[in-house]
C-alpha cells in the first residue's frame, strides 16, 4: 500500500516539477524581432526563454554589423529591411511547414535589458537542435560557434551539443544573429528557444543538468550491468535478459538526449553515431515488453509482440543503414509505434491488475506514469506543450521501481528455495533410515526362493489375464461369421484377423511358460535386452484387438516416429503394451480415441498410451500398481485386476518406471519409462 502512495506521490512530483521548470506566463516573449526586459529583475529570476517571433532570413546568411551603442542598433534593425518586408518566425516552428525542412537561414532579436545592465555579466544558453550547427552573433561579434554551418551538406557539419554565450557588461540593447544550417535531418528549425538570465544562474543550472543527466545516465548502465551479471547466472529467466536489454538501450538514449554529456564523454564522436543513438529508444519498447511478457505471459499476445518488435527492429535497422536525413523521418513514426506500446502494455497490465495478479497493479502505475511521459515529451518536442523533458527521468523511476519489484521477487523465490531445500534435507534423512530398514529386511535368508514363487504365480495368472482376451475376440469374430448380414468377403477379412490374433496367443504362450528363464535361487526374470522398434510391437498388439477396437468403433492416432526405439526385453515389452492397450480399450467409451506417443531424456525412453475414457480417482490411483483392481469397462467388460501390478512389477525388472496422469471421467495416460541403452552396454 505505500508503495503505490510513492509511486503516485512520484507522478505528481514530476508532472509538477515539469510545470515549475517550463515558461511562466508571466515571462515576456518576443515580439517583430524584439523582447523588452528592462523591467525584469534578474537576481530573482534563474532564466528568460527567448521564445517568440524572430526576424527571419530564409536561404540566406545576413551579414553581422559591429555594434557600439543602442542609437547604431536600432538603425542596423531599420537598414536590414523595411519593416513591411520583414519575416518573422517562432522559435520551435519547423521549416519544412513554411519552406523545406533542409536549408539555412538567419535569426535575429534585439533584446532591451535593464539600465544597470552594465553592471553585471549575462549568459544565453542555446540547446542542442538536432542535426543543424549554428554560429552566434552578438552586436556583430562572432561569440559561439556550434558544429559548422554552411549552405549545403558538403560544407557544414552538425553537432548534438549545446553551449553558453557570455555576454559580459552588456549596454541596455543586445542585438543576437543567429546563423543556423541543416541539412542532416529532415525536421529543421531553431529547435528550443535559448535562456537568457545572469551567467552564474545559467552556468548553475547548466552544471545541475549536465550532474543529473550524467547521475541518470549511470545509474541505468549500472541497473543493465547488474542484469546482464544477474542473467548470468540465472540463465533460464529470460526477464531477466529483457529487463537488462531495456535498462542499456534507456541508458544509451538518456545519454544522446544531452548530446553535452556524450560530448563530454567521447570528444571525436561522430554525428552519425550521436544521431543513431538518440533513435535507439525505438528498440526499448520490444525488451521492455517482452520482459512484462514473462511475468504475466497469459495477458500478452505472442504474435502481436513478434509483429511489433519485427517492425521497430527493421525501423531502427533503417536508422543505422540510412542517411541521417532519411533516417529522421522515422522519428514521427517510432514515437507512435512507442507510445502505442505503452498503450498495450498498459491495458494488458490493467487486465491482470483486475485478475489481482501479483505486482499487476504496482506495474500498472508505472506504466501509466512512462506514458504519460513519453506523450509529454512527444508535444514538447512537436512545440505544442512547453514544459521540460521529463521521459529520461522517468526511466530512471521506472527501472528502479521494476528492480526493486524484481528483486522482491527473487527474494521470495530464494525464502521459497531454502524452505524447498530444508524439507528435501529432512526428507532425505527420512529415506536413510528406511533405507537401511528395508536392507535388513532384504537379507533375511528365505527372501530369494519366496520371491521365486511370487514370480512364478505372477505369470500363470499373466498367462490365464492374456489368454482370455485374445480368446474373447477369436469368439466375438465367430460370432460374426454365423450372422446372415456377414458378406463372404467380410467373413475371408475375419478367419484373416483370427489366424493372426491365434498366432499372437500362441506366440504370448510361448514366451510366458519357458520356465527356463526364470533364476530360481533369485526370484528373478533373466532379461534378454535389446533396442527394439516400437511401432512393430505396436502394431501386433494392436492387431490382436482389432475386434475389440472395432466395437467401440474406437480410433487408433499414432505419432510414435518408425525410427523410435526402447532397450528392453521383447517378450516382456510385448506384454507390457498389450495389458495396457486393453485397459485403454476396456475403459474408452465408444467412438472414442486411443493415442501412441514417444519422447526421451538424457537417460529415459518414455512410451504414452493415452485414452479419453472414465479415468482413475485420486483415491485409486494410491492403490493402482500396489494391489489387484478389478473395475468393469465402459461395455462392462471384466478382467482379473493383475495386469497394471504385473505391469508394474515389469517396469521395475528393467530398472524403468510406470506413472499414471488422470482424472475422474478425464481419461488417463500412462507413462513407460524405459533407462536408454548406455553407450558401454553390448
């Protein structure tokens, strides 16, 4: 609960931070070329954003005039030209709405200062404008140069970095020329309007900005570090991965936004690196919608994220492989396409939040908060809001926020993990002991010719359990044969499927009564191992209840490969499926499906015979393979309830395992584990 009142506290904060920073409507603007602040008082107030119309020279580089006195400025504003020729534009008001959006062109404002201006040392801040350069002019003295200006692309080279004018002592009239070129990105203009005010208030808050955006930067590159390292060693969560893929790329986009830090950073980067870095936001949606993804998979939608991460992948591809020029016309479009991400993410969020799934609503929160910044960011850029950026600052916020969910998540799975890891401690100290119980009880001395005997019985109620259902079909299909409707080509097809059916008894016979392969003195089965194919097994089992199958009109789905095989004893193996095929014929309901599946392990074969019929309770699944079970069938067939325990008893001889999955009037599944032929057997 107090997190969430943070969080909100959070969003209020920023939003009202924005609105602080942003332009009073108090501020005078400037007007045909001109801004009087000679009523301002600037030890208290930090700044003045030189927003507004300036004088304005298309295509064309007005040549600076030595200023030495307000009388020769004002005739210098006359001689340019006649005030009813004159042009103004807005600071922020894009070229290509007015001309083309590469070109160059010339800025001017007058600025009327106070009378004690003299007296004080002032400062211009200009910002960064995209891919343009800009060369500053005060009362005709070249003051700042930023990039190189010129008039075509050959000649000019842009920048990302910002810089402070200094205006020491200034008369009461300031005139600013403002020659700017562009001609690497498609959206040219004099961006941001510059700050004028006292140099030690610019330089403050310019020092406050370049420490914060710097602290920012860091702290996402440490927060991506932290989860690669993490990822690491935790390889399967994948949200670990997204998370630190999304943390990099906001750590790298936070760095281009204040093009003074990379400056600062890498001195000789290039502007085409600057520039593909500013645009690296259009790969951060992706990761970061992958990694909520993970956490709330049933709420996102895998094709619309492979399709949505297709297409800013290729965008940003574009990016990289493009012109720069060419490459900035993406920008509208990667802004929508984020945007629209964070508009999904938040209504699959919202869904889970109303499921009451764990962190939902907390994440919920975040993710309206990022969008509302992202929209705040988007207008200011477009001039149509004038408040501060604040969607660097919400990725800070964010990944914070989401690291520390992430860590009270992993926090409980360890608690979870050490809990896990006591019991299985206590446990094991439990099996010891009743392993070396049972050792004792395995020693006593008439173990060996008990279980002999125990064998022996076993398979002559095998012999009678496998005999009756071959000799139930061999009857059912006699039957058939006597009635009038049975055509002769009908009769032919079944004395085929009894000969083949008696010839699968005879064979099961034979195998069951050669007494000779059991170890008397051990009470064991000697076991002729080899790889088998299991389909061919299958299939004469299969064979044999062709009859039954027919029925219950019941469908055989076989997606067991030919070329799958098990290490196991032939007979045996036969023996196996056929008690395990008829308990899947006896308990499907008519019209109903029986299916053949096969996968393996590092060490296991596993063979799945699988029906849609009555299915097992929990309570008789306790008993299955413990004590003879006899139920009737969905025909109310009957049986002799020693098959699945024979079964199992089976399983057991070739070190394998039986399991059952099923549920009351679900179907059941059973699992042949057999242990795969090592590569030193022969």
């Amino acid at each position: 609960m107090y997190l969430k009142i943070w969080i909100l506290f959070l969003c209020f904060f920023s939003l009202s931070h924005c609105k602080y920073n942003g332009e009073s409507n108090l501020n005078p603007i400037v007007k045909n070329g001109m801004i009087d602040l000679s009523n301002i008082h600037f030890d208290n107030q930090t700044s003045i954003p030189l927003s507004g119309d300036w004088e304005f020279h298309w295509n064309r580089f007005v040549t600076p005039v030595s200023i030495q006195s307000p009388i020769q400025s004002t005739v210098l504003t006359n001689t340019l030209a006649p005030d009813n020729e004159k042009e103004y534009l807005g600071i922020g008001k894009r070229w290509k709405d007015i001309h083309f959006g590469k070109g160059y062109a010339t800025y001017q404002v007058k600025l009327i200062l106070p009378e004690t201006s003299n007296k004080n040392i002032f400062a211009v801040r200009f910002f960064q404008t995209g891919g343009a350069a800009m060369r500053v002019f005060v009362n005709g003295k070249e003051s700042l140069t930023l990039g190189k200006v010129g008039i075509d692309k050959t000649s000019m080279e842009p920048t990302r970095s910002s810089g402070i004018l200094i205006i020491p002592n200034p008369t009461n009239v300031v005139n600013l020329m403002v020659h700017i070129s562009n001609f690497h990105h498609d959206d040219g203009s004099f961006w941001y309007a510059p700050k004028f005010g006292l140099y030690k208030n610019i330089q403050n808050n310019f020092i406050k900005q370049l420490a914060l955006d710097t602290l920012l930067s860091g702290a996402l590159f440490f927060m991506a570090f932290y989860h690669f390292v993490l990822f690491f060693f935790r390889r399967t969560k994948k949200l670990i991965l997204f998370f630190g893929l999304f943390s990099i790329t906001t750590a790298l986009h936070s760095l281009s936004l204040n093009g003074d830090v990379l400056y600062y950073l890498i001195p000789s980067i290039s502007y085409r690196i600057a520039f593909s870095l500013s645009l690296i936001f259009y790969l951060a949606m992706p990761f970061y919608l992958y990694f909520l993804s993970e956490l709330f998979p049933s709420q996102f939608s895998k094709p619309i994220l492979r399709v949505f991460s297709t297409i800013c992948f290729l965008l940003y591809l574009f990016v990289i492989l493009a012109p720069t020029e060419l490459g900035s016309q993406t920008t509208f479009i990667g802004l929508v396409f984020s945007i629209l991400g964070l508009v999904y993410s938040a209504i699959c969020l919202f869904r889970s939040a109303l499921k009451k799934e764990a962190l939902s609503i907390i994440l919920f929160l975040i993710q309206v908060f990022l969008l509302f910044s992202a929209i705040n960011d988007t207008l200011y850029l477009y001039g149509i809001f004038q408040y501060a950026l604040i969607l660097k600052y919400s990725y800070l916020s964010t990944v914070l926020f989401q690291s520390l969910l992430l860590a009270s998540f992993f926090t409980k799975t360890f608690i979870k993990n050490e809990t896990l890891k006591n019991e299985l401690s206590a446990l094991n100290e439990s099996l010891e002991q009743t392993v070396i119980l049972r050792t004792k009880d395995y020693k006593e001395a008439k173990q060996n010719a008990e279980e002999a005997n125990k064998w022996k019985d076993k398979f002559i109620s095998l012999v009678a359990h496998d005999l009756r259902s071959p000799l139930s079909t061999v009857y059912s299909a006699l039957m058939l044969t006597n009635d009038a409707d049975t055509t002769e080509e009908d009769k032919k097809h079944i004395f085929k499927q009894v000969y083949t059916i008696l010839e699968n008894a005879m064979s099961t016979v034979e195998h069951l009564l050669n007494l000779n392969r059991f170890q008397i003195d051990k009470g064991q089965i000697r076991l002729n191992l080899s790889n088998n194919f299991i389909n061919e097994r299958l299939t004469q089992v299969i064979e044999s209840f062709i009859f039954d199958l027919q029925k219950k009109s019941l469908v055989i789905e076989n997606s067991i490969p030919d070329t799958a095989q098990v290490y196991a004893d032939s007979s045996i193996l036969l023996e196996i499926l056929r008690n395990l095929v008829a308990n899947a014929i006896k308990f499907s309901h008519p019209q109903g499906k029986i299916q053949f599946s096969f996968s393996e392990t590092t060490d296991t074969s596993i063979i799945a015979i699988t029906d849609r019929g009555t299915g097992i309770s929990t309570e008789q699944q306790k008993l299955l393979f413990n004590e003879p079970m006899s139920l009737p069938g969905t025909k109310g067939e009957k049986g002799f309830g020693i098959g699945l325990k024979l079964c199992f008893e089976l399983m057991r001889l070739h070190n394998g395992n039986i399991q059952v999955e099923s549920e009351s009037d679900q179907g059941s599944s059973f699992l042949l584990e057999f242990p795969r032929k090592k590569s030193n057997q022969y």
